[in-house]
C-alpha cells in the first residue's frame, strides 16, 4: 500500500508530465520525461504492478543520455515517449482523484511491445556488451559491430518481464535474443524460442554466438515449415475424382468432371487461351480446352492450376512471375509430349504431371525464402537453382513437390519420379527411368522459357550417360523452337 506522501509525489509528478510533455519533447528534453517517469516507477508498488517493469529499463536509457550527449539522437526514444505520455493521458482523472488502483499500466506496456523492442536494438547498439552498464565503455558496441546479420536478429536487455517478452515474441517472426546478467537468467528458462547470450561476453564471442543463433533458427524454422505441409489444406472435390479416375476413363468421363466446376473450367479455358498454346479460333467452353488438351494434358493443367490456387502464385525470389511460370510448364509438358510420348507412351499420364507440377514446390518455398535469407537466395539462383536452393534451404523444390504431392494423394510413381530426379542412384528401380526423364524435363527448363543450346548439349550428354537414345529428345527440341 503506498503512503500518503508517496501518492502525492506520483501525483504531483504525472500532472507534471502531463501538463509539460509537449515542451519537454518538443525541445528534445528526453532525460526530464524519463527522469519523471523513473521517480514515478521508483515510488510505485511493484507487486500490484508486476507487468510494469519499464524501470530499469529506463535506467539504461538515461546512462546513455547523461553520460553521451552526442549521441542521443541515435536513440530514436521520441514516438516511444509520446506514447506512454498519451496512454497515462487516459488515466488523467484517476491521477486527479490519486486512484491509483484504477490505473492499469499493463495496458501501457502491452501496447508498447514493439517500441521497447526497436528500443531495445538501438540501445545494444550504443551500450557495451561487455558490461550494459559501464559509462566508459558505452561506444563499443556502436564504433565497432561487425555483425552483418543484425537486422535478422531483435535484441532486448535484462531484466525483462516475462510477459514482455512473450509480447515481443507475439510481434515478430525473428528469434528473439535477450541480452543478460548471471541474476535473471533462471527465470526465462521456460520459454520456447527465446535465445540467451551473456553481456560479459567479448564483440567476437558475442558475434560468433548471434550467427550460431541464427543458424539454429533458420534451420528450425525451416523444419517447422515442412511439417506444416501436413497441416495443408485438402485439394477440392474435383481434383479428387481426376485423381480417382481409371487409366481407361474416356475423354467424356473427364469433361463431365470439369465441366461441373465453373471456376476450374473458367481458368482452363482462359489457360487455353494464352498465346504461346498458338490457339487458332479463341476456345470459349471447357469441353472445347479438354478436347484441345487431350486427356493426360486435360489432366496436367487441371491439377497444376488447382495446387497453384491452393498454395499461391508469388515467386518473386525465383525472378518468375504468373506468366513465366506457367510458360515454363506449358514448355515442358511439350517436351513430354513431343519426345516422351512417342519413347513410352504408357507413362506418358505420369510424366506429363510431373512437367506440370515438378516445380509447385517452389510455390511452397518461395515465402520461406523471405524468412531465411532472401539476398543471398536472389544473388545464388541467378546461378544455380538448385545450389540456391540446397545452400539457403537444405532442400531443393523437387523434393517438396513431391512431399506436396504425397500428401494430396497423388500416384507413387508420380511422387517417386519427382522426387529422386535429382538423387537417381538411390531411385528405386521401377521409378529409375522416370526420374531420369523428369530431370532432363525439369533442367531443360527450369527458370527459362526459351530453349538453352548449353542447357540442351549438357542433357544431351547426361540422356548418352543414362544409356537413352537421343534423337527423339533433339527433335523434341527442334519442334519446340517453332513455338512462337
């Protein structure tokens, strides 16, 4: 319980923040703002605010203003005390009426996450790692950090609440480091995902511990996000009895399907209708595409369009746009029809799909490219897709295809083919020559829409290694040079 002197004390020191925080921000009078603010905490019942925990906090910021004045204005406090100025403007009357159990502070601090988190990273900036409360060393950190992943990274100091850090965690996707004393450091012990590093650790150890922290994060991050393609989203009604179709339904059997689903008929027949299909009389209804199409085409199209809708079409970190993508599909399934076709047409069902949806794992990873480090996956796929791809993701977009595939119930043969088209050796033997087609399929084009002559020569040579006659594969190629 506070005691009558100490009311008056907070009372007089609110009114006074309130009635005079304008000037005192506006002419950059920071220290008087928290200095009000300090005494208010210093004198204020603790257990009955336990989230309000900002003091020392607070105590760390005015170190830094009292003790470095040239460097205040790096540390962006401005919005953050305008804030917590206008929240306490809310409890005005409470402060009149020194009810002070009326005025909820959490809310202050709950609301307030994010800017004590951005606060928190300009402050490790400025105060030394090796002790946060050195005066003398308090430009250590800013002059000399070579840690290049720090945007990557949202750093906050201890003594921290728990519940803060909870919030902190709430708002953002990064892994959250807590920089802390020996004290405090059992009491966090309990939270998931929240890394530790201690401030008597040297610039080099305390960089070498942030990457190593990333590190594990990163790869974390991306375990968790493959186990969620088992937590996806069925494929609608439709796809499924393509699927369930008997290798001798008829061309009828599949148009009646489609037909009975206007937005999938809708997106076939404007598919259809894109120019480098060299469509001479615009097609207007579905039945007319699935004729065009032919079955196993009618097939591809259909399930690549619907696991694009289900998954989303960004693939901006692979330089691809819709039109690109789909064009690049559309490449390949005319590859598997001008040479596959004609060398077994019994797994031309098979490969025809894969043209189509060997490359929807991209889909799936293109966002947790964004996550992890999407520079260097930018600079490394202009390159080599699938170094980019194994370099920064530990796993390449064939794989996840597959893994996507298998959890739509897609065919064993489909999902085998596809996923061992870039690890042929330990292919089982049944789905060995499939995963040989797919490859020379997939590199053929992979992120280009134009035939390759290097391209063309390298799988020339890899189809000679794997014991194929590759007459059909070039004339394949001559074909679909003629493709305007």
């Amino acid at each position: 319980m506070l005691l009558m002197s100490q009311r008056e004390i907070i009372k007089e020191e609110l009114l006074f923040l309130l009635e005079n925080s304008e000037l005192l921000l506006s002419s950059k009078r920071y220290n008087e703002v928290l200095e009000k603010v300090v005494n208010i905490l210093s004198l204020l019942d603790n257990k009955s605010l336990s989230l309000f925990r900002f003091l020392d906090f607070f105590k760390k910021i005015l170190i830094v203003l009292d003790t470095k004045k040239e460097i205040s204005d790096k540390i962006d406090i401005l919005d953050f005390l305008i804030m917590a100025v206008d929240l306490l403007k809310e409890f005005e009357d409470e402060i009149y009426d020194m009810d002070f159990e009326q005025i909820n502070l959490d809310t202050f601090l709950l609301q307030s996450s994010k800017q004590l988190l951005l606060l928190n990273k300009e402050l490790i900036k400025t105060l030394s790692i090796l002790n946060l409360l050195q005066k003398d060393e308090l430009e250590y950190f800013l002059k000399n950090n070579k840690f290049k992943y720090k945007k990557k990274i949202d750093l906050i100091l201890s003594p921290m609440n728990e519940i803060i850090i909870q919030k902190i965690k709430q708002i953002t996707d990064r892994p959250v480091v807590v920089v802390y004393d020996e004290k405090v450091k059992e009491k966090f012990n309990t939270f998931d995902n929240i890394y530790f590093l201690s401030n008597k650790l040297d610039e080099d150890e305390f960089n070498e511990a942030l990457i190593e922290i990333l590190n594990t994060y990163e790869c974390e991050y991306i375990k968790d996000r493959l186990n969620d393609i088992d937590t996806l989203k069925p494929l609608n009604e439709t796809i499924t009895k393509l699927q369930n179709l008997q290798e001798s339904a008829s061309l009828r059997d599949i148009s009646k399907i489609i037909s009975s689903d206007l937005a999938l008929g809708t997106k076939l027949v404007n598919f259809v209708n894109k120019p480098y299909f060299g469509v001479v009389k615009e097609i207007i209804s579905p039945s007319q595409a699935i004729t065009f199409l032919g079955k196993e085409k009618t097939l591809a199209f259909s399930f690549g369009l619907a696991i694009s809708d289900n998954l989303g079409l960004n693939l901006d970190n692979y330089n691809l746009n819709e039109t690109k993508f789909y064009k690049i599909n559309f490449l390949r399934l005319q590859l598997a029809n001008f040479w596959y076709r004609k060398v077994n047409f019994s797994d031309f069902i098979v490969i025809s799909s894969a043209a189509m949806l060997g490359a929807i794992g991209k889909l799936f990873l293109n966002p947790i490219i964004d996550k992890i480090d999407k520079q260097k996956f930018k600079t490394l796929v202009k390159i080599d897709r699938l170094f980019a791809e194994n370099e920064v993701l530990q796993t390449s977009s064939e794989e996840i295809s597959a893994n996507l595939l298998n959890h739509w119930g897609f065919s064993n043969a489909l999902v085998n083919s596809i996923y061992y088209s870039n690890n042929i050796e330990n292919s089982l033997p049944e789905y060995r020559h499939l995963a040989i087609v797919n490859y020379v399929i997939f590199n053929t084009f992979d992120l280009n829409d134009e035939v390759d002559e290097k391209i063309v020569e390298n799988m020339v040579d890899f189809l000679k290694e794997m014991n194929f006659d590759t007459n059909l594969y070039l004339e394949a190629i001559e074909k679909i040079k003629d493709i305007k």
